[in-house]
C-alpha cells in the first residue's frame, strides 16, 4: 500500500481528509453531539456515556483532535476534551453537507 508522502498533496486536500476521517464513524459523530450540548466533558465521561473502553475513546478523541474538531488537555489522569463555538459552527457546516438518507439498506442499522 502506497504511503502518504507529505509533498504530493495540498494542506487542504490533507485537511479534508482529515476531517473526513474524523466523522466517517457513528461515534465520533455521537461524541461531537455530545460536547455541543455539554462543551466540557472528560474521557471518562465519555466512556461512561458511550459505553466504551478508555482505549477506543482515547482513539476516536486523537482523530478528532486531528481534524480540529474538538481541543484535548491532559491532566493527571484524566483528559479534558473541549469544544469550541467555531468548531461547532465547523461541525454544523458539515452536517448540512451530509443531510441525506444512505442508499444501501445495510447501512440503515446503524442509524437505529
């Protein structure tokens, strides 16, 4: 498999991909709904709410810290995960793009 080199791609086209990464999955999305109505939680919030291993959340927090969808502090064991009002107008930019019923059926049980 081809390896990302930094030199053949735009700082744009990296940062749409980025942020696409960051919202192609269910629970990240779930997560960023979360901190819009509750702008300040911890992980373990977050595993708490979410129903999932520290170690899954911490990976889905890092691919939206990537994508600068949500700010990440650290404390003794803790993290402070954040969301700002531009990002929140970032992320409802995106829901308009993406205000549409998936095709496959296969697809639908995840909206359930």
């Amino acid at each position: 498999m081809p390896t990302l080199k930094p030199l053949d791609y735009t700082p744009k086209q990296i940062s749409i991909s980025l942020v696409g990464r960051a919202i192609a999955h269910p629970c990240r999305v779930k997560m960023i709904e979360l901190l819009i109505k509750n702008p300040q939680l911890t992980n373990r919030e977050l595993t708490e709410r979410l129903h999932l291993s520290k170690s899954t959340i911490h990976d889905h927090l890092t691919k939206l810290w990537d994508a600068g969808l949500i700010n990440v502090s650290y404390f003794p064991h803790s993290l402070c995960v954040e969301i700002t009002q531009e990002q929140i107008e970032m992320y409802r930019k995106l829901e308009t793009l993406f205000d549409f019923k998936p095709k496959k059926a296969y697809h639908l049980s995840l909206l359930d």
